[in-house]
C-alpha cells in the first residue's frame, strides 16, 4: 500500500494519529457546546459569547506559549497539555440547571488556554520530524485531520446530543485526549535551550524576545497575510447562518449539511497534497489558497439571485473546504520555513495571536455592520478580503521567500533527541 511520503517517517506518524484522534473527539464536542450554551441560555447572544471568549486566550496568552515553545522540550509540553486537557473536560459531566453555563463557559476558556499552548510547540516540533520536501505533505495531513475530525466527529456528536447523551461525548473526548498522550510520549525527547547556548533574544524578557522575532520581513509579511485572512474567516463564522437562513430560506438540517460537506474538499485537498512531492515554496500554495477562497465565496454568496438549490450549494461548500486547506497548509509551512529553530515558538505565538486577533475583528465587523451594511454586502467584502490576502501572498511572501533548512535528516533529529 502506498503511504503519503510523510507517514513514512515514524514519528510523524504518531504525531499525526495523535491528531486524528484528538480532532475527532473534539468535533463531537465542538458540535454539541454551542447547542448547550443555547440550549441553557435560549439566547444568540450567549451563543456568540461562547465563541469570542473562546479567542481570548489565544491572544492573551500567545506570547507565553511562543516561548515555552523555544525554552522546553516540546514533546513534554504537548504531553503535559494533552492529559490537562482531557482532566479540563470532566466538569462537563456535572453540566446542568443553573450553575451549567458557568462550567460550559470555564471549560471553554481552559481547552482553547492549552490549545494556545500545544499549538506553538506541536508546529515548531514538526519541520525536525520531517525532511524539507515532505514537510508541505505533512504540514497537509495535518490539516486534513479537521476535515476527517469534523466529517466523524460532528455528526456523531449531534446524534449523541441529541440522545441526551452529554457525558457521552465528554469521555469519548477525554479518551482522545489520553490516547494522543500516549502517542506523543512515545516520541524521542526534544532538547531544551541550555541558557549557555541561548541566543540573545531568548535572554530577553519575554515580551522583548517576542518583539524581535517579528523584526523578521519574511515574519511580518505572513502574519499580515494572516491577518487578513483571519478577518475574512471571522466574517464567515457569525454570517453564515444568516445566509442560509435569509438568503437560500435554509434551517437546521440545511446548515448543518453545508457546514459538514467542507470536510470533503478539505479531505481531497490534504490526500492530493499529502502525496505530491512539493517544493519548499509555500507562498505560492498560500496565494493560490487566498485566491481561490475569494473566487469560491463570492460566487457562493451571489449565485442566490440565480438559484437557491441546495445540491448546488453542497457541491460549492465542498469546493469552498479545499483552498482552505491549502491556505492553512501554505501559512504553517511558510512560517516554519521562515523562523529558525530556535525562534520558531515565537513566530507560531504570533501567528496564533494574530490569527485569533482577525477573527475577533471579524465577528465584532459582522456584529456592527450587518445592519447598517445589509447581508449581502458584507459577504461580498468577505470574499474580497481573501482576495487581497492571495494578492499579498503574491506581492509580498514571494520576494520574501523562506528558505532555510529545518532539519539535516530523519535520523540525526531522533539522535539529537535520545542524547
């Protein structure tokens, strides 16, 4: 049978199976917290709440995470992270009556605190488990794990929520958790930054040593980029329902098809990706990705004045799932390749800041200019943000383009890391 080249590499494997597992336990959770929140709150507005506290750990706590992941041994941060993770869950099963929102809302805020963490280190970790040319490939499947996760894991959690089965869910998620600990501690320790051979910046404080990472132009030019692109996704996440809703006179059942089948382009995307040999050049996949997103939108959001049919539908949110892939796969790639090892924690701090700080800004636009602005007019600036995203991407990222060498070979990493 033939592998993606980088399943290949064992490792890698353990990290991706790590993910499958831990996505797909999420998604079934992802699915039923909002449903809870309204259910217990029987307002929209406590549902968006559930989604905007849930950004802010992922800007408050985005410097700290950058440097844990420069200043410790990665592996044991994402194990450590994983087994609090599946501890946080368990509040879950007492979730009910009055006291409920207050334990849904805690809950929310710990898990998005530790995915603040785990996320600097697990993609800082990756480039020394992969060879330069396979790291877009694995950078992919990674990505694809969101797809496989939510195609699983969220109808599966609707269902089971819909059974009244809550504590269901939350221990299927804490053993997903569990079980991707157990793969991660299998993996060879990474080493730790001694403060003898430290370089300068790490001998800053920490918001100083996270200041300098970004005097980096490769830096600066993806997280603009990424910020862009952020907004656009903000956008999407509170008007989406109100298109289906207002605009192709959808309800639940239709929403929740058009939300799931992404999970198919995105799957396509990361196996087509996760078997061609590509080059260290993300910047294009990252322009592409931004380009083909905005195409995609805006034809979604304007082919309603010709037709409101739901199969056609199906079929552009499918397509909608694969340039998100590629936009993911193209910025993780892209900033691993632009920061060196040392510092590569703190690009991803930034990136997560950044990324949750768009997405904030997104929501907020979509709250406040919905009204005054109309529907479709927002959806459409929505769609032109990708577009100058990709526009960037190719102006900018490509003068700048990374090129450094994350690691020698497969088997000096795990040397390096068993000494």
């Amino acid at each position: 049978m033939i592998f993606p080249r980088a399943l290949q590499e064992r490792d890698f494997r353990s990290v991706w199976l790590a993910g499958l597992l831990s996505d797909t336990g999420d998604w079934m959770l992802l699915i039923a917290l909002p449903i809870v929140v309204y259910g217990l709150t029987g307002s929209a507005l406590g549902t968006s709440v559930a989604f905007l506290v849930e950004l802010a750990p992922g800007i408050i706590l985005a410097p700290f995470a950058g440097r844990l992941a420069d200043r410790a041994d990665r592996r044991r941060v994402m194990l450590v992270v994983c087994i609090l993770q599946a501890l946080s869950l368990l509040p879950l099963l007492f979730v009910g009556g009055h006291t409920g929102l207050a334990i849904v809302y805690a809950v929310i805020v710990v898990q998005a605190s530790l995915a603040t963490l785990f996320d600097p280190s697990k993609n800082a970790l990756l480039p020394t488990l992969l060879r330069p040319e396979t790291l877009v490939s694995g950078n992919s499947l990674i990505a694809l794990n969101q797809g496989v996760g939510r195609l699983i894991g969220g109808p599966l959690g609707g269902i089971l929520l819909a059974a009244g089965h809550l504590r269901v869910i939350v221990i299927a998620d804490a053993a997903s958790f569990l079980a991707a600990a157990a793969l991660i501690a299998a993996l060879p320790a990474t080493a730790t930054r001694d403060a003898a051979d430290a370089p300068l910046a790490a001998h800053r404080k920490p918001r100083l040593a996270f200041i300098a990472t970004l005097r980096s132009q490769a830096i600066r030019g993806g997280l603009l980029v990424t910020f862009v692109a952020q907004i656009a996704q903000g956008i999407f996440v509170v008007l989406f329902i109100l298109f289906v809703a207002r605009e192709l006179h959808g309800g639940s059942s239709e929403i929740g098809l058009l939300r799931g089948v992404q999970a198919v382009g995105a799957i396509g995307a990361g196996l087509v990706l996760g078997f061609i040999r590509t080059p260290s050049r993300p910047a294009r996949l990252i322009a592409i990705g931004a380009l083909a997103f905005g195409i995609v939108d805006l034809t979604i959001w304007n082919a309603a004045q010709l037709t409101t049919d739901v199969g056609l539908y199906a079929l552009l949110f499918a397509l909608a799932g694969a340039p998100g892939v590629l936009l993911e796969t193209g910025l993780i790639s892209y900033f691993q390749l632009a920061a060196a090892d040392d510092e590569r924690g703190r690009a991803f701090g930034a990136y997560g800041l950044v990324s949750n700080a768009g997405q904030g800004v997104g929501m907020v636009a979509a709250g406040l200019l919905t009204a005054p602005l109309g529907l479709m007019a927002l959806l459409n600036a929505q769609g032109c943000l990708y577009l100058l995203g990709g526009a960037l991407a190719a102006v900018v990222l490509t003068r700048t383009r990374p090129d450094r060498t994350p690691r020698t070979t497969a088997v000096s990493a795990r040397s390096a890391g068993r000494a």
